[in-house]
C-alpha cells in the first residue's frame, strides 16, 4: 500500500498477493473521496485509486482503513479480560 500526494489530489496504489474482493477503502470521519471503492484486488495487478480531499497527507494515512469481503466472515476480535 502507498499513499502519496499527487498535485492538489492522493494516490493510493493497493496490491495483493491473494485475490481480494469488494475491497472498501474508509477514512473515518474524514472527508475524503476515492474515485473508486468496492473493487477487487487481483494477485499480480496493482490497482491506483485518486483520493479527493482537503485532509493532510498524515491525517489520511493514520484515518486509511481497507476492509474487504473476507473481514465480514471474520470472527470479530477477542477482547482483553
């Protein structure tokens, strides 16, 4: 995963090295834009998505979440006792 600032936009570039599907980029409650969400990450090809936003860079990278199909089947995390 990379983040970078591209002019007055974001680019982030997603790959994986198993298939991904409905890839679901979030930044909380940042207000951000993908040009894209919901996509499927294919072993082997890169996917690069613009993000619009007036966030900073740093603000953006620590807000980033990717969630995919496969984490609604995931057993939720154990909590600490």
């Amino acid at each position: 995963m990379d983040l970078r600032q591209i002019g007055d936009a974001y680019r982030l570039r997603l790959s994986s090295p198993a298939l991904a599907r409905s890839v679901y980029i979030s930044f909380g409650a940042l207000d951000a834009t993908p040009s894209d969400n919901y996509f499927d990450l294919i072993p082997g090809q890169p996917v690069e998505i613009t993000i619009t936003s007036a966030a900073p860079l740093d603000q953006l990278r620590a807000q980033l979440k990717l969630i995919s199909l496969a984490d609604a089947f995931s057993p939720p995390a154990a909590q600490p006792k």
